[in-house]
C-alpha cells in the first residue's frame, strides 16, 4: 500500500450524537490518515444522495463510504473500508469480516439503528 492514501467521502447522520463522536473517535486514531476523509453530513442532501445512487433513508440506516473511484460501499464494507484504513482499526476491520462473525454483526447493528431512529422519531416508513 502507498504512503499516500486515496480519499474517501463518508456519509454520515451528523444529528446522531453517537455518530458524531464516532466520527471524533475515527479521526483522533487516525491522525494524517484522517485528512483523506471527508465527512459529509446527510442532513438535508436528499438530492445529492440521490444522485450518487444513494438512498436517503438507507442513508440513514446505513453508514455509506464512496471511494476514490466513485464506488459506493455500504453497511459493514463501509466500516470495513474505513477502519482498514488506520492500524489500531485494521485487526477490527479484519475481524469483522469474517463470514463467522459478520451476518450476527449485521444483524445487531440493524437492530440499533432501527432502536435508534425510533426512538428519535426518525425511522423512515
């Protein structure tokens, strides 16, 4: 891998507290590597998603990560591109990956979402 790392747009609910300090969290580990990510808040960017094939309430539900190339990765490919990114996160990354252990993880990161966009009265219908 180069030194130089291709940059990646990150779609993410900036109105969710967890997702904003995850993002915090994200960038204090990753140091340098952090500034070839650009974080882009969904809020309010309906078309935009739209435009790039995504949609807004996946959004929401999702994290969604498009790479250098224009390809959109989803759901755990998303963390899984993302975390290998960094050194302390790549272990995790690669764990997370395994066909043992990524459907049940799926499964539970479902089911918070789902717990929290109904709680905040935003689950899409």
């Amino acid at each position: 891998m180069s030194n130089r790392q291709e940059r990646l747009r990150v779609f993410y609910d900036g109105f969710c507290p967890s997702c904003v300090k995850d993002r915090r969290v994200y960038e204090r580990l990753a140091g340098s590597t952090g500034k070839t990510v650009e974080w882009v808040d969904i809020t309010g960017r309906d078309d935009e998603l739209r435009s790039l094939g995504i949609e807004p309430e996946k959004a929401l539900q999702e994290l969604h990560v498009e790479d250098a190339s224009g390809t959109i990765h989803r759901e755990l490919d998303a963390y899984i591109l993302l975390m290998s990114r960094v050194g302390l996160l790549r272990p995790l990354a690669w764990l997370i990956g395994l066909p043992v252990i990524r459907p049940a993880l799926a499964r539970l990161y479902h089911r918070m979402v789902s717990k929290r966009l109904e709680k905040t009265g935003r689950m899409p219908r």
